[in-house]
C-alpha cells in the first residue's frame, strides 16, 4: 500500500551527515576519510559503523575523534546504516562506502542538485569512476589503481574532471543522498534484507511507494570506487528473490520501467511505469522462477 509523504521546500544545504559502515578495511578507510577531510567544500557530519573494528580501524576512527558506533562483528549493511544514521544531526544523510575516494566538489555539486530540485521528495547519487568495465552505463571508467598501494591519487586529481558525465536517472547506490525526514519516515533500511544484498533497491522502492518520483545521479558530483569487494567473505541473502515476493516486480523492472537506470536526460520527475505486454511478460517468467 502506498502512502505519500508530503514533500516540504527544503533551505539551502550547508553540510550532510555522512554514514559510513567499515568492516576490517582500514588502509581503504583511510583513503576515504582522507578524501572527505581533502575534498570537501561544506561542513559534514562524518558517522563510522564499525563492524568488528579489531584490524585498527576502531583505534584509528577513534584517534580522529569521529562519531561512530560499533559491532563486535559485522552485523550487514543494513543494521550498521541504521544505526549510524540514529546520530545523524544534519537534514541530509549521505551513505558512503568505505572504499570510496571523494573528489573536489563532489559535495557541492550535490547541494546545487538540492537547490535545483527545490524539495526534500527527492534521492541523488554521485557519479562512480571505477577502474575496469562492469557494463554499468552510469558509473566512468578509467583506472587509478585498484588496491590501496596502487592508488594513482596524483593522476586522479589531475583527470577526473574530464570523466564527469551528463545527469542520468535511477539513483540507488552509494554516495546516495536522501532528506533525513524521508529516511525517518519509510523506516531507513529493511532488516529483512540483511546482510544487505537488494537492500539500496528495497530502500529506493519504499521511496517509491511513499510517492518520491525524483531519482538522479549527478554526473559531475565524482567519487573514485575502488570495488573492494568485502561482499565476498559473507553469505549473502537471495535478495532479489526477496525483492519480487515483497514488492510483486523483479528488482530488473524496476530499475529499468520505473526508475529508467541510466537514461538521459535526467527528469526531475519521473513518470508512472509503462505496463505494457513486456512488463507482464517480465513478472510472469518471475513468478514461475520464485513461486506465486
């Protein structure tokens, strides 16, 4: 059932409260809140989830007095999210991932997509660069190293400028803005969907559901994703089974017949969904792979 928030005018943005769950990633940590502390024009607030934290990652957010909760062992995406988002001060809560590296004015080019917009109904992604190919049309490609110890820093400063990309739709993933009232009222990640496996596409579902039309990645705001996969050392949910048997769509069709995943030009309004004979047809093949 679907119930719509009323979207409120929003003042201008001077800062996001910026979460940030960590499992045992310490050296890419390091790039990444050193990228923040760099990079970053407006004033954030900076939350740590520390999901285990005994490789020094505990130690070290705790050196640099940054807010942060703790897990004794990794307790997924969604917990660690939702609990770091309980401190969040600021009207606007940013996820971030731990190995991201934030590019000059990635925040600012954010807040003037806030300012266009006008109001809080509204979800926004930066532009990935990612080192190799994966067939994501929204992210860039080039490679500045895909490890710690090879990072290409320099080199990255110097043409990430030219990597930028025009606005495109289907904002999901992280760094993924939301208004903190929106966060609050659709209950912030489904726990259901831990360890976190469909849950950004979940979460941009309730957004749906609550009457949000409004999903942009903005093409000049650019972080450096190194694609650390710590995905790897857990067992992960069948998410998408999970995404068809609670909302009746497969998570494909909603990407692509509701948020319209990477096309241009990017509306500021979406429209409702196009059911047409492909979209049954597409719900049907699920329904006999997953079960009525």
């Amino acid at each position: 059932m679907s119930v719509h928030i009323q979207a409120l005018k929003v003042a201008k943005c001077t800062g996001f409260s910026i979460v940030i769950p960590t499992w045992c990633n310490l050296e890419f940590l390091k790039i990444c809140l050193g990228s923040l502390a760099q990079n970053s024009q407006l004033e954030h607030q900076i939350i740590v989830h520390l999901n285990d934290g005994s490789d020094g990652s505990a130690s070290y957010v705790r050196s640099l007095a940054l807010e942060h909760t703790m897990s004794e062992k990794n307790i997924g995406i969604c917990y660690a999210i939702n609990s770091a988002a309980a401190l969040a001060r600021h009207e606007w809560l940013l996820f971030l991932n731990d190995d991201m590296y934030c590019c000059p004015g990635w925040d600012v080019q954010l807040a003037k997509k806030l300012e266009e917009i006008g109001h809080d109904a509204c979800m926004l992604s930066g532009t990935m660069i990612e080192p190799f190919e994966t067939g994501n049309a929204c992210v860039s490609v080039r490679d500045f190293g895909r490890s710690a110890a090879d990072f290409k820093e320099t080199q990255l400063l110097s043409e990430y400028s030219t990597l930028a990309k025009k606005d495109w739709l289907g904002a999901t993933w992280p760094p993924t803005l939301v208004s903190k009232r929106w966060w609050n009222a659709i209950g912030g990640f489904s726990s259901e969907f831990s360890p976190g496996m469909s849950s950004d596409n979940d979460f941009s579902m309730k957004m749906w559901h609550a009457g949000c039309r409004c999903f942009v990645g903005v093409g000049d705001s650019l972080v450096y994703h190194f694609i650390s996969r710590s995905t790897g050392k857990i067992k992960k949910n069948n998410g998408r089974r999970q995404f068809f048997k609670k909302w009746g769509v497969s998570q494909s069709l909603f990407d692509h017949a509701y948020l319209r995943r990477g096309a241009t030009p990017a509306l500021l309004e979406l429209p409702e969904p196009s059911k047409n004979f492909g979209y049954f047809a597409n719900t049907l093949r699920h329904k006999f792979r997953y079960g009525f």
